[in-house]
C-alpha cells in the first residue's frame, strides 16, 4: 500500500528530469529516477567532508576514482564524455544505453567509490557517511542545455586546478572567456 502512495506523487515540472540530492529530502524528488539511453545524463557525487579528511583531489583519492571511472564505465556500456573531480564533489557527464546498465552504474560506482575512500574492503565502516546525499542525476535535454553543462563541468575542472572562482562565472561567458575555458 505504501509503495503505491509514492508511484503517484507528481513533481514539479522545473524536476522532471532530476532526481537525488537535496531534492530528495522534499517531495519533488521522490519518484522514480529518470534515465535517458538518448541523451546526455548530468551526474555529481557530493562527498562528506567529515568522512574523507584528506578529499577527493589528493594524489591517491584522483587516480583510484579516475580508475573506477573508466572501469565499470567500459563494463556498463556507458560513455563518459567529460568529468571534474572537485574536492569535495564529482561531477560527470554520461550516455547510456540500456537503463538498467546506467542504474548499475550509478549503484556500483557509487560503492566501489565509497569503498575505496575509506578502505573498507575487508572490515565495516565505523564512521560518518561518506555520501552526503544521493547521486544527483539530470538527464540534459537539448542542445544548449548540453552545451551549458559541459562548459559549467569544464569551468569546475579549471577552479579546481587553480582557476580564481567568481560569483557571476555562470551568467553567460563571452566568446573570449570561452575559447579561453577550452584552451
């Protein structure tokens, strides 16, 4: 009975491609997640700073999560056309095929991350959660939604690599600022 009151929930349409993250505390973000074999899905993992000291651009943390990355990529059959390791969260851009190889995915690597980040292979974890929230997902539908992803997942890839942040870097960048960011 339980199960059937939350197949009926409507979310908002500014949602209906996103599921996880903060959203799932609210309403809006409790349905079924939606996947897309067609397009592009936005992907970003937000790590629990309490949990993993050290974050995840240290020298270890980056190679063992760029390794996980394009092996259980090659496993699922899922494309991964750009991703930004931050310290303290992940984001990557995919394309999928089936939608159970893209929930296979996202369920595995979401371990095998976690896993690896507190040496947990052996003995339980004892601490914090390493996770902050569920794996945020948005499925880009559209090309200048696509376009404005890939260069917000590469803006984040510069500032993690010593770019200065501003507030108003996602306002719209001119054609300078851009063949800069892609330089």
């Amino acid at each position: 009975m339980k199960q059937q009151t939350f197949s009926n929930l409507q979310t908002h349409w500014k949602f209906r491609y996103c599921h996880g993250g903060t959203l799932r505390k609210s309403s809006k973000g409790r349905g079924a997640r939606p996947l897309s074999s067609k397009d592009p899905i936005h992907l970003v993992f937000k790590v629990n700073k309490s949990a993993v000291t050290k974050g995840l651009r240290s020298a270890r943390s980056f190679s063992l999560l760029n390794i996980l990355l394009k092996k259980y990529a090659r496993k699922f059959f899922v494309r991964i056309e750009q991703f930004s390791i931050q310290s303290d969260h992940i984001h990557i851009l995919i394309r999928g095929g089936k939608r159970s190889a893209v929930q296979s995915f996202l369920r595995v690597v979401a371990g095998q991350f976690s896993q690896c980040l507190t040496d947990t292979f052996t003995r339980r974890h004892e601490g914090e959660k390493v996770w902050k929230h569920r794996p945020f997902t948005r499925v880009v539908k559209g090309f200048r939604p696509y376009i404005v992803v890939r260069d917000y997942i590469q803006l984040n890839e510069l500032e993690a690599l010593g770019r200065p942040y501003s507030k108003t870097r996602l306002r719209g960048l001119s054609e300078e600022q851009l063949r800069e960011l892609w330089a």
